[in-house]
C-alpha cells in the first residue's frame, strides 16, 4: 500500500527537447544559401549567349590546333590569363561553339567561389550566425552579375573571387599556427590567381594588412616589426613572387594605358563610388541603362544614392558605437576601394571616360573586400590577436535585435535578387547578337547547308568595333555548320537582325548597258568581254547580278576596280551574285575565264548591294 503511494506521489518527469546545435544549424542554412545561389545563377546562364572577346579567344584558341605553353601564356587584352586561355582552347575542341558548354564553366567557377566564400567566413569566424550577414550579401549583390553573364570577363573575374576568399582563409591559418604547409598553400593560391587576373595582386595587400591590423599590436612600426619577425617567410617570398610578377606583367603585356594624363577623375570617383558601389553593396543599383545592351550600366536614382549613403553612414557609426577596433576594418576597405579606382583612372577610364565607373566588372572584386571587412568589423576575428569585440560600456544604449538585423538581411538580400534578375533580363531579352545570330542558329538548325551573304554586324550584335570579329561570316561558322558565305552562288539568303534568314535580292545602282548581240546581248567567249555600264561606280565592294545563258558548265572571272572573283554557272539559263572587292572607280565589267569551247549570253548585268527578296 505504501509503495503505490508513493508511485502516486511521485512527481511527474517533463520531457526534455535537446539543445539545438547553433553551429550545424548555421552551417546548414549557409550550404542551403550558397545551392540556392547556384541554381540562380544557372538560370541566369541559361539564357545568356555569347558577345564580344567571347568569339576571338574560342576562334584564337581553334587557329593554334592544340593546346601549347605559348599560347596559354599568350597576353590577350592586356590580360596575363593562362586559366582563361586554357578554357577557351578547351571549348574550341568542339565542332561548333556551344553555349551551354561554356555557361557550364562559369557557373562550376561561380560554385567554387561560393563554397570558398562560406569556407572563410567559417575560418575566421566560426559558426555563428553573424557569418550569414556577409554571405547573403555576396550571394545576392548585382555587382557580380557582369562579370559572369559575359564568359571572356568570367574567365578571370569569377577565379579571383574564389582566390581572394580561399587566399584569406590559408593566410590566417597560417597566421594562426605558423605552419608552413599553410603558407605553401596560401601562395599556391595566389599564383593560381595570378594565372587568371592580374588584380590577384591587389590580394597581396589584404593579406598583409590582415597580419599588421589584427595579428600584432601597438603602433605602426612595432607592427611591422612584429610580423616581420614572426612571419619572415611570408613576407620573403610574398615579396618577392609579387614584385616579380609586376615587372613580369609591366614589361611583357601590353598595356591599355594612354599614358595621358587622367581625364576627369572627380566625374569617376562620383559615378563609380559614390553611386555604383554604394547602392551595389545594399542591393542596388535598382535602375539599368541599357543604351549599349547587353552590357547594362548601374545608373540608381538620386533618391537611392542619398539613402545608400545614408544607411552605410548610419551602420558604420552605430558599429564603431557597439564595438571596438572597428574603424581598420572599413580602412580596409576604403584602401581597396581608392587602388580600385586609380586602376579604373588610369586605364579603362582614359579610353571610355568617367562612365567606366557605371560598370560593375571594374568593381566586382570589391564585393570580396565588402564581405571580408563587413565580417571583420561585425565579429571577432578568432585566434588574432587584436580582434573587433563588444565594448565593455557600449556608447549605443540600444541595437536592433536578431530579428531586425534579420529582417534588414532579408530586405537587402531580396533586393539584390531583384536588380539580378533585372539584370540577367537584359542579357536574355535585349541581347542583340542573341536575337540575330542565335535566331539564325535555330533557322540553320534542319539546313544541310545554304549560301549567305557576308555583312558587317553591328557593335551591339558582335561585340567588337572592328574585323574580323565584326563580320558575319567570322561569327555565324562558329556557331552552326549550314552557314556558308561564297563570294559567287545562284540562290543567295540574307540574316535579318531578327536571326531571320531570306532569299537576297539586288538593290541597283548602276545596270549594264544594253548588249551588241541582238538575242544574246552580250556575247561572252574565250577572249573575254568588257561589259559597259551606264555609270561609273565607286571603287567600294559590290554585289554584280548577271543574267546569262551558257552552253555548257563553265567557270567564269568577273573583274571589276581592280578586284576579281569567279563563279561557276551551269549550262542554260541562270543567274549568278558575284561579290567583287573594287578598289577603284570602274565603269566596265570583265567577262572571262570560260572553259574552252563555251560561249555566254549575258542578257542583264547590274551592281549594287544586297537586300531582301520582295515577296511576289
């Protein structure tokens, strides 16, 4: 009886819920971040197409026939990029080019930078759910869509991203233990690097300024003095492979340079600074111009430069309040951002001008540094010596909490989702050269093979100023077998700018006068023939359409200004296009070249230029 009592009695047990693993819940929602910002930005990709330096470095690549150490160390563009030109030869083993191949390159790098983003977060400063604050904000920025929809800036844009954040996680490991196997890895870092961008370099610094900030103590001599002493390898063979490298790259690439003197650098500091960078980094910039599409310029309203600066002005303030040891942080970044912007000053920005700084691909490695300075200044820095910590009698009574820190997270991150999105947009929608060329692709899809007329392409459509990169027939055999662009053929077809592909026509300037022959016109044989025009015409490349009839098979050389091409006509009647490069005035046709034995009838010949066929 007394021992159920005593189980009636007994207090009832509640069921404990174990405690929540923080870290492998961070980690978690990180990796879910970072597959999630893949998958945006294969859909991004996925409706690119190729512009520009894409077409030389792939047709560049196909010209050598194989893969040599000199032409991976070949410069291109003023670029040192052997991991670039080493892509390309590999998407030129192809029998046509392919987008899908070379957007998959791209977004395997994009995947490593990522990974190698989380991965120095993680390093640096554990898993705590700060960390996400600065992932989201590279994840989701628009600063770094230029320099990944277009492939040519991808192959040296995208790598360094990986290599500043993989950079920055060896060196404070090796910061941390001094163990050399950390630095072996931090220089094979950056030389791979410097294998595929030249402003790797520009890492160099971070690196250093990392140790003397928050690695040593005291003032700026006792630092350097510090870890001179305790890191004297580092700095040994840091130095020396940096310097080496910029003679190396000083003296054998050819620089953009104009070697004038720098041409309104109030104009660019405004509009790359103070406009681009500030709304990139919170989501921005919120406008496009699209006036040389599909490379967009960040142009954001007033409104949201004045709030841009407003809210980073708010947020460094309210941090230097809460925390110590904050300001060398955004000195960092500040000092990354100035070396950005004498780059910009004295290249680029001699050619273009100050709209040069409305261009995200000039300041895409600066969403590197903004994460790296932002986590610097909001955590502290595990294992260093002088690291950013709460202050023991904060100035700043109250702080948002975890849920607006959230919130504001969630507000900039959507944010910059959406000036993505509108930027992919461009490249999907309003690409020029998409529309004409990968539209032709499509027309040529079920074509064994057709005869077209060569043009020179707009700069929007090719994107290049100048031959051969600018010519259609350059361009259209790269990307599909049917194109063929004969300088003489029977049934010739036109490429729209829609990608439409039509019979060609000739539009007249100047005929042929009436022949000599009464019912042949003029008489053609093994002599030749000088047919008149009515007109003189310009010594410019012309289109000639003859109207013959010939009694057998034959070849036949046209002349005209100097300049010669022949076709072949068939026996009976025909007409033939027969493109001739005239280098001067002419005012006469030559007819020659027949097989022996063969006699032509030339009832009409006229010159001009190509146009489409007017439906009947």
């Amino acid at each position: 009886m007394r021992g159920a009592m005593r189980r009636l009695t007994r207090p009832a047990t509640t069921t404990r819920r174990p405690p929540v693993d923080t870290g492998r819940a961070v980690l978690g929602a990180a990796v879910a971040m970072v597959l999630a910002h893949v998958g945006f930005r294969t859909w991004a990709l996925s409706g690119g197409f190729f512009y520009g330096d894409d077409y030389q470095l792939v047709d560049e690549a196909h010209a050598e026939g194989g893969l040599s150490a000199g032409q991976l160390v070949e410069p291109y563009a003023a670029q040192f990029m052997p991991w670039g030109r080493f892509l390309a030869w590999l998407a030129s083993t192809t029998d046509q080019l392919s987008w899908p191949v070379l957007a998959t390159t791209s977004i395997a790098m994009q995947a490593v930078a990522s990974a190698c983003c989380l991965w120095m977060l993680l390093t640096l400063f554990g898993r705590r759910a700060g960390i996400l604050v600065p992932l989201a904000l590279y994840l989701t920025t628009s600063m770094t869509m230029p320099a990944m929809m277009w492939w040519a800036a991808a192959l040296n844009q995208v790598p360094m991203q990986a290599v500043f954040f993989a950079a920055v996680a060896t060196w404070v490991h090796y910061l941390r233990s001094r163990r050399l196997r950390w630095l072996a890895l931090t220089l094979v870092v950056l030389g791979l690097g410097l294998c595929c961008y030249v402003k790797t370099l520009l890492v160099f610094p971070v690196l250093a300024f990392i140790a003397l900030a928050w690695f040593a103590s005291g003032g700026p001599v006792r630092r350097l003095v510090a870890v001179v002493r305790a890191y004297w390898p580092a700095v040994l063979v840091g130095l020396a492979g940096g310097v080496a490298f910029l003679v190396y790259y000083v003296v054998e690439v050819p620089q953009i340079s104009s070697g004038e003197r720098p041409q309104d650098p109030g104009g660019l500091a405004d509009r790359m600074l103070g406009d681009s960078f500030t709304t990139g980094v919170l989501g921005g910039p919120w406008h496009w111009s699209t006036d040389i599409a599909p490379v967009a310029r960040a142009t954001p309203p007033d409104w949201a430069v004045h709030l841009a600066w407003t809210a980073i002005a708010l947020l460094v303030v309210g941090i230097a309040l809460r925390r110590e040891r904050t300001l060398r942080a955004w000195a960092l970044l500040a000092l990354y951002l100035g070396t950005d912007y004498v780059l910009l000053l004295t290249t680029r920005a001699q050619i273009v001008g100050s709209v040069s700084g409305t261009e995200y691909r000039y300041l895409t490695d600066a969403a590197c540094a903004t994460v790296l300075c932002l986590g610097l200044a909001t955590m502290g820095l595990v294992g260093a010596e002088q690291p950013s910590r709460t202050r023991a009698e904060p100035l700043l009574a109250r702080v948002p909490g975890p849920r607006l820190v959230a919130a504001a997270t969630v507000l900039v991150a959507g944010s910059g989702v959406a000036s993505s999105v509108a930027y992919a947009r461009v490249w999907h929608d309003q690409h020029p050269g998409k529309a004409m060329l990968g539209g032709a692709v499509r027309e040529l899809a079920d074509v064994g093979s057709i005869d077209l007329a060569n043009d020179s392409l707009a700069s929007d459509v090719s994107g290049a100023f100048g031959p051969p990169y600018n010519q259609l027939d350059v361009l259209l055999p790269m990307l599909t077998p049917a194109a063929r662009f004969p300088d003489a053929s029977e049934r010739l077809h036109l490429v729209q700018t829609d990608g439409e592909v039509v019979p060609a026509d000739l539009d007249e300037v100047v005929e042929a006068e009436p022949g000599p022959v009464a019912g042949c016109g003029w008489r053609v044989r093994g002599a030749g023939t000088d047919v008149v025009l009515e007109g003189p015409a310009i010594g410019v490349p012309w289109w000639v359409r003859i109207d013959y009839l010939a009694s057998a098979d034959t070849g036949l050389r046209v002349g005209a200004g100097g300049g010669s091409t022949t076709a072949d006509l068939v026996r009976g009647l025909g007409t033939v296009y027969v493109r001739v490069e005239a280098d001067d005035q002419f005012e006469e046709i030559t007819l020659d070249g027949l097989d022996p034995g063969v006699t032509l009838c030339v009832d009409e010949l006229a010159v001009g230029d190509l146009e489409p066929e007017e439906d009947e």
